[in-house]
C-alpha cells in the first residue's frame, strides 16, 4: 500500500539493547524525519534526512543513530537503550520543507525496562 | 527559540457547535504553520497548511487563519461532530531547515454527542 509505514508497531526491549525502528515511505519523498512524542515535551526531532545518504541531526539526536542508503527507508537504531528512551517514535516524510505537507506514519510505542 | 503555545489544552463541548482553537508562536519570521489532527495511539494527519504569505486556508468545515506579525494562528471547526474528537497541534516552520519545524503541544478536544 502506498504511504509511509513503521514497523514494528510495539516493542519491548531491555536497557543496554540495541533495537532498530524500521520506516518505509512509497511516495519518494526527499525529506524524511524521526520525533519522539513524550508527554510534557510533545514533539522532538531526532535525525532528519534530506536526500540519500544525507542525514542530519535534530533536537534530541544522543544515543540514536540513522541510516539512508535508499530513499525510500530511514532506520532509526538506538544502539544501547536506555529506560529514558521509553517513548513513542514517528517517522515522517515530506517532498519539500516549505511548500508541502508533512506525512506520519502510525508510529512505534518503545518500552525500554 | 521558536516556541508554540496551544490554549487552551483540552476543550469539551457538546456536538453542533463551532469553535475556535488558538495556536500562538513567538517569532514571526516563519515558512508556513501546520494543522494537525492526531487520534489515540495514531500518527498525526495533516489537516491544513499555510504558507507565510497567506491568510487563511479551508478544507470542508476547517478553516485555519494564520497573522504572522501578531504570531497566531486559529482553527476554525464548523458544526462539530463527535468523529471531530482529537488531539489537534499546529506546527509552525521557520529558518527554512528541514529541522526548522516546532510543535505546540496540543488541544485535546471532545465533541460530546
């Protein structure tokens, strides 16, 4: 199906872990970004990305890493979680900053005990 | 630093009626401001965008006004619908960088049947 898809949509995992959140977008949008949604902060940026193999970091970026060796996907890994990294995590994507609209996936509810 | 303030942060009122949902910025100098729609346990939806050099867009029963240089920006919704109950955030994007884009927190409203 067309649109921008995460996986996996729940995940439980342990301190010290490395977990990877996996984004796929069908559109070949060139901007595509990672938020975290906690209550209190709202929205944070973590990485962006502007074009393959161009990455960039946001707001909230210690102790994630990303990669984008194809347009259409953007891992977000967090190489050792941690209990603050519990969290919700969106993916998103956009054909340009300025003019266009930005397109979320449903998300990835991380639980790190 | 751009910040976005939404009031108020929840709102509850009975099905029929318009209302109006306030969103604020600090510094005027921006690309475009959002709307967003977010459900429980969703991602977000993009309602409505408006560039800087606009006043106003509509879709349906929405209409967003936006004043750059009082920095805000309002959600109209027509004949609420208790399918209208949400989390609604504006967004506002400034600098031009694809990190540029700053969230409100949110207006929780229930439109009661």
């Amino acid at each position: 199906d067309a649109g921008i898809t995460q996986s996996p949509r729940y995940k439980i995992t342990e301190t010290g872990r490395q977990v990877t959140l996996m984004c796929h977008q069908t559109w070949s949008h060139s901007y595509m970004f990672w938020y975290r949604q906690d209550l209190g902060h709202g929205l944070r940026l973590i990485y962006y990305s502007a074009a393959a193999d161009i990455t960039d970091k946001g707001e909230v970026p210690d102790g994630y890493v990303v990669s984008r060796s194809k347009t259409e996907n953007f891992p977000l890994t967090l190489e050792s979680a941690t209990r603050s990294q519990t969290s919700v995590y969106f993916c998103a994507s956009s054909g340009t900053v300025v003019n266009e609209k930005l397109f979320f996936g449903s998300g990835t509810q991380l639980s790190v005990l | 630093k751009q910040e976005v303030t939404q009031i108020p942060a929840a709102l509850s009122v009975p099905e029929g009626e318009n209302l109006v949902l306030n969103c604020s910025f600090t510094d005027s100098a921006i690309y475009n401001l959002q709307w967003f729609r977010q459900d429980p346990g969703k991602g977000l939806t993009s309602l409505l965008l408006i560039q800087s050099s606009q006043r106003e867009q509509t879709s349906g029963r929405l209409n967003a006004s936006l004043d750059k240089s009082s920095g805000r920006s309002t959600l109209y919704i027509a004949a609420s619908q208790p399918g209208d109950s949400a989390t609604y955030l504006c967004a506002v994007l400034a600098g031009g960088g694809a990190d540029g884009l700053t969230f409100g927190k949110g207006t929780h409203l229930i439109i009661q049947p």
